[in-house]
C-alpha cells in the first residue's frame, strides 16, 4: 500500500513536470477544449444531474449539526425533517427540541411550502428568483426551512457547512438588541 501511494506521488510529479514544460497557450487552448466538452455533457437532452438521496441528506444534516451546534445552547439538539416538492426541490426543516426529545435520524414530513413561502412574504416568483440563487431559508413554526434544488451537489458536507455558517448569521441578525 505505501508502495502504491509513491508510486502515484511520483506520478503526480511526473506529470506536473510535464505540464510545466507545455507552452501557455496551448494549455488554454486544452482548458478550452475541455471547458467546451463540459458544457457539452451539461446541455445534452439526456444529461440529468445526481439526484440527492435520503442518506446523503443525513450525512449533510450530521456536518450542519457540528457546525451549527458550536454556538447553541446546551440541552438542545438539531432534529431535521426533510420534503421532497413536485418542483424537484427539497425542503430541511430544522427544529431545537430539548435533548431528551431529540431524534438524530431524518425523518420525512409534510409541508405545505406554498402556505410557508405566503408566511415568510414570499410570491413564486421571488421564490424561484431567491432559489435560483442557491438555496432560500424560511422562518416557519419555531423552525428554519432550508430550501434549495435536488441535485446532490447542494446536500454535501461542504454545502452543510456553509448552511450553517449562514443559519448562524442570520440567526444572530434576529435577536433583538439591548437599550
């Protein structure tokens, strides 16, 4: 095994090497090429995008609670529910039950985000703008809702960490200030 990992260390190096040696303009010309069959594979009919499953939820939801948890209170827990929409959009509502009421797998629920969208002053339109944008959290029942698109590259352990550095802002935005 050790003797693997050298042998790709010194591959990497090798190639790297290589690299070096090409003149710039024809490695822009190759990150052109590439650039273009990318797109290429991104706008064909039958590209769809990995959808998100219910395990790879869990796992962001775990990385949210290590980061979220940090600044929150002891005694509490981060119990998380999630909503596939028709719209191929998944809602995380996010709620801080005492620990003895805290369950730490997902679960899945009803929402009716058209009635929270209404709550939180939000048309459709402004939705899908708010969203196009990457995700739109909702203040609803005690609870934040996290809404973002289908694709599993918005559910990773990075994108959870970020959720959270973001719920934090906004939740310390919120507090009401002293005389």
């Amino acid at each position: 095994m050790l003797q693997e990992m050298q042998n790709k260390e010194q591959l990497l190096e090798d190639i790297e090497q290589i690299v070096h040696k090409i003149p710039d303009v024809y490695l822009n010309h190759f990150y052109r090429l590439i650039e273009a069959f990318y797109e290429s594979i991104l706008l064909h009919p039958l590209y769809e995008p990995a959808e998100v499953s219910v395990s790879q939820l869990q796992s962001y939801i775990l990385q949210f609670r290590k980061t979220f948890s940090l600044l929150m209170k002891q005694g509490l827990g981060i119990q998380a529910a999630y909503h596939f929409t028709a719209k191929k959009e998944v809602c995380i509502r996010l709620t801080f039950p005492e620990l003895a009421n805290y369950r730490e797998e997902i679960e899945a629920i009803d929402l009716d985000l058209e009635a929270i969208l209404q709550e939180n002053d939000y048309t459709e339109v402004s939705f899908q703008e708010e969203l196009g944008k990457g995700k739109v959290v909702l203040f609803w029942q005690d609870s934040f809702v996290i809404v973002k698109g289908i694709q599993a590259k918005l559910w990773t352990s990075e994108q959870a960490k970020e959720d959270a550095r973001e719920l934090l802002g906004f939740s310390i935005q919120q507090l009401p200030l002293r005389a």
